[in-house]
C-alpha cells in the first residue's frame, strides 16, 4: 500500500497514511530506537541513499560520490511521492486521495557530527540558498500547492537519524492549519490595509520584552502566545510573503540569524530536542483555480520560521482540546535567551 | 505569576501559559524526569495532596487518610484555578485572560501498581461513575463552557507519575478544536437531519474492517482518518450528546468495554505510553449567552472518547501543517486488536 490522505469529515483535516513497509508490532517503540547507529548519509554513503537531485560539491568530484558540502537526495521513505495521479475519492462519508507531492532531504553536512551552530559562514548560506532553489524547483509542479520545510533535532523531537538533515515536503493540499492562518491574516488586511505580521511586529519591536536577537532585516522574537517553551519565531522586518522571494544577500543575513538563536538555544538548554518549521506562502501557480482569498497574498501574507523546542511531552489535554500548556512565560524565554553569551 | 490564557490574532487559539515556579532552565530536560520515584498517590501518602473533594472509602475510614478505593483532589499545579475573575484584557493586537476553571486528578487505585487494565469489575465501574459525577457537579458552576477528561499513561505521553490517575479540566472557553468539530457536526445535521457520528458508526458498523469490539451499547473502533497509530474510539451506538446523561447501567457496559481495549493495546504494543480524552458536549448552562449554532446540540453532537497511543514522536510536519503521519493503516490497527487473546 502506498502513501494515501485520508479525510473524515467530523475533524475536517487530512491524515497522510504512509505504512512502512515490513514493520511488526513490537517495532512501533520508537522510544527505544538508535539514532546514532549506522548513518547512511555519512560521506562515503552516498549509495545507501536515492540519487542526488542536487549538491555542493567540490571541483571534480563526482554526482553521488564522496566530496561534497551538502546533498538534497529524495527520501526513501516518503510520506508523498511524484508519481501519480490525484485520484480523490469518497468512501462513504469519508475521502481519500493518493499521497501525491514531493518528499526530499537535504544532507546538511559530510559528518554527523557538524550540527547547525557549527556551520561555517559560506555553509550556512549554501544551505539557506538550497532551501530557496528548492522551494521555487518544487514549485514548478503546478500540482503542487503547498511546501513544508522542516527539520527535526533530536529523538524526542521525531528525528530518525542523528545527521542533521532538513525535510521538505510539497503537497497538492494546503493544510487547514495553515488555510485558517491565511484567512486570519486576510480578514485583518481587510479591516486595516495593514499585513497582520506586520502588525505583530511592530507590537513586538515596541514592547522588546520577547526579542531574542535582531538585525538589520530580521528579528527573532517568542511570540506572546508560545505553544512550547522558549518557541522562537525569526521573520523578515520587512514585508515579504513568499521565501522564495529571497535575495541572496538577505539569505545570508537570515541563516546567520538562525545559527545564532540555535546556538543560543543549544547552550541555555543544554542542546534540546527541537524542531523548525517554515511557514511561506502557498503556490500561486497551481493547476487548480487560486482560491479567491489569496488574490492578495502578497499584500496580507508574510513568511516565517518557527523554532519549536520539545522540552515537555504533549499530553491528553493538548490532543483533547488543541490548546498547548506552555510553562514558560515568553517574556522569560526571550531573557534567557537574550542573556546568553557566544 | 498565576496561569493565563493567551491569544494572537494569526493562530486564533488560546494558549495556556502556567509557569512552574522555581523551574530553572536546567529542569526543562523532562526526559530525564522520574516518574516512579516518591508516590504522593499512594496510600498512607494522603497529607502529599490537596484535600479531597470526594473518594470511594471503607465504611469508618476518614477523610484524607487511608482506606480508599479511589480519590478525587484538586491539583496541586494546576492549569486552571476556581478563584479570581476571567478579567478578559487586550494586549495590543494581543488578547489575554486569567486561566479561570478547575482542575482536578482522579487517583484510581491506592497502588501504583494497580493499572485500569488489571481494576476489577466494581472498581472500574466505580471510576465511571466518579468521571460522570464529577463533569456533572463541575457544570453547575456556570462560569464554565467545556470540560475535558484526560488521561496520560507512560513519559512519552506526558505522565509525570506513574501512580494511575486521570485529569478533568474545566475551563471558560470552548476550544477551538472542539468548536469545529461540533460545528462540522451541526452543518451535516443541517443538510441531512441525522446525527454524523451516527452515521460514522452506521458505515464502521457495515464495513467492519476497522472494528475493534462491539457491544450492545457500545463500538470501539480504529477511526478511517486515525491520527495516531493505532487510535481507537469508542462510542455509544445510540445517539447522546452528553457523557453526563449516561445511565449507570451504560457507564458499567462502556467501562469494562474501555478496559477491554486498553488490555487488548497493553498486550499488542508491549505496554505503550497512550492519552486518552473524552470528548463531551460544552456546558449547555452557561453563564454567558448560549451561541444560537449549539441550540441543537442534543441533536446534533454524539460524544466519544479518543484512545491515543503515542507510538512515535511528532516532528516538524505535523507542527508546521497540522497534518499528522500514521504509519499503520487503521485496519490493520483493528485486525490486530481484535486478533489479541484476552
């Protein structure tokens, strides 16, 4: 069975199904799973992984060979596959449809052992203008809606592998949470002419009790409403609603933000599980009709990316009622993390 | 600083902030955490917790101290405290309010050793009763629109002791969640005149694939679109809305069916840390106006109560999208719960 979206029609969300093949009941511990143990994006692995779709590599050296700075490789395990048709279909008061989209890894460095904040500058651009080139490549499949750029660090935080590696994920959905965002941010353009994040970040530029770090362009910052604790937001001071509008220059100026509040985050809490998740504007180039709400996505959207750090366990109440509990006042996360020293 | 409620105007949810005091940065490590150390739910221990609001007892035996079946007590960390105002404020864009509600722990068993699965019949019984009677006697303060039952077994779902307990939360806001789905519940009534759970388990109850057990008031299942692997619900198959009207003959069929399935998780998945909530209806005598969209709730809304085991751990995609990845199809899920041998 391949990957396919379910949809039910009480909790009006899609759920991907994608078994892995071969596994048995007493594999579901992942608790009890070794992240560290053969790593097949090492260098010198490169043919335990599907073939390079692209690399940084060094002069000479070969395509799926050792040699290289970073690689983006599709998964071998996706959740979403090229291939396909859409093929939705009802099953009674239920719908499906194929797990149609795009599943790609980018191998962030040679070695396991080269986290993030370890990255040299030149790296740390190389990888923020592969996260771009992706996203706008992606996009060029007009079935495609939406793209998800993720990356998770840390067991806890639903790594398989310790090598840091980043997920992208394009979809021929755009998720409701992000559908729900879209509209929140196009009702307040609506009533003020004004973009909502913009709005926040003004807010948040003003008050300067959640700023974590800014910068010319940039600003990090715990939005007053964390989910998790010590959750850090890093947006664009200027108004820009799609990443792949992306100057090189600005590219680098964000990735060395990044780096920063990874490091900071890294050394206040003792290199916790975390994820990260960009949020940026859905394809405005789909086959489908552009729904009418985002004719103005340019003017009403803007990009961000948000650093989850995973220090509780998400309980009942979380998946009861869909509020987080949060035991960490923003205000305090943005000191501490403002107080550490690089 | 007491908990507060938080909300921006692009997630459009609440958040709960409740701090922990004298947490420093270093204990945020809560995989660390031991959860079978000191007992403050065991017997003899009573002086540990708040005092109790209502127990099973041995005729004789006195309050707050032993010889107990069950005890219910307020938490001594709460969420959400009974005194003080909802003291609703703006914050800018920002809107914040006090985490007015209750929160309370039911201890299950006198032994931490004593898991639901293992209670006898009059014991488990007796905790459904206790579930019933205590959203029951929390919705006469009108102060509050929606209760949720929880239940966190196992670290990885978020216990932070062992000893058995569940949690019942009441609070003054619906969450958002809960209020699209009584919403989607209300829009097919509107199109149809028919219950949509209802109509959920008339097409689980005729395709059986994804059935679990069933009795003759009562469905477990694995739901079409499951988050989680291996989540199971289990609904009455006659239509209520409120777990509050359940007769204490059904709480007897619907408890020992509960146990059933957890027994039946317990023994496939090698004991696996689960959540489980009861979805109910909201507090149809509150204080503020009743939103005219619930006017037929006792029509339209058929609870449930969502078994979760915690099998992985959510990444960064499901974070980003709200999208969850289940790696088990539910029929397989089912097939295997219903294979176990009791």
């Amino acid at each position: 069975m391949h990957a396919e979206m379910r949809h039910d029609p009480l909790q009006r969300r899609w759920v991907i199904i994608a078994p892995e093949r071969g596994i048995r009941p007493t594999d579901y511990r992942r608790a009890d799973e070794d992240i560290d143990g053969f790593d097949p994006f090492a260098e010198g692995n490169e043919s335990e992984t599907t073939s390079e779709i692209f690399a940084i590599r060094a002069p000479g050296s070969k395509k799926n060979g050792p040699g290289w700075q970073l690689r983006v490789v599709p998964n071998k395990f996706p959740a979403f596959r090229v291939e396909g048709d859409l093929d939705r279909r009802g099953n009674g008061i239920y719908d499906k449809m194929n797990g149609v989209g795009a599943h790609e890894l980018v191998i962030e460095t040679p070695s396991r052992y080269d986290d993030l904040p370890q990255l040299d500058d030149d790296h740390i651009y190389n990888l923020g203008v592969t996260y771009r080139d992706r996203i706008i490549d992606l996009f060029r499949d007009r079935r495609l809606k939406y793209v998800i750029l993720f990356r998770n660090h840390g067991k806890a935080a639903g790594a398989s592998l310790s090598h840091p590696h980043t997920q992208i994920a394009a979809m021929t959905v755009t998720p409701m949470q992000v559908a729900m965002e879209l509209q929140a941010a196009r009702d307040h353009y609506s009533d003020k002419n004004r973009c909502l994040l913009c709005d926040m970040l003004t807010q948040e530029l003003d008050q300067r009790d959640r700023l974590v770090q800014v910068t010319d362009r940039f600003v990090a910052f715990c939005p007053y409403a964390s989910r998790f604790n010590f959750e850090t937001w890093i947006m664009p001071r200027f108004h820009q609603h799609d990443f792949r509008r992306m100057t090189d220059k600005d590219i680098r100026e964000f990735m060395y933000l990044m780096r920063d509040v990874l490091t900071r985050i890294k050394a206040a809490l003792d290199d916790p599980p975390y994820n990260f998740t960009l949020v940026t504007a859905p394809n405005s180039d789909t086959i489908d009709p552009r729904p009418a709400q985002w004719s103005t996505l340019e003017l009403d959207w803007h990009w961000r990316l948000m650093i989850l750090p995973r220090l509780g366990n998400l309980a009942g109440f979380e998946f009861g009622t869909g509020f987080h509990i949060n035991s960490t006042p923003p205000e305090q996360a943005a000191e501490l993390l403002r107080a550490v020293e690089l």
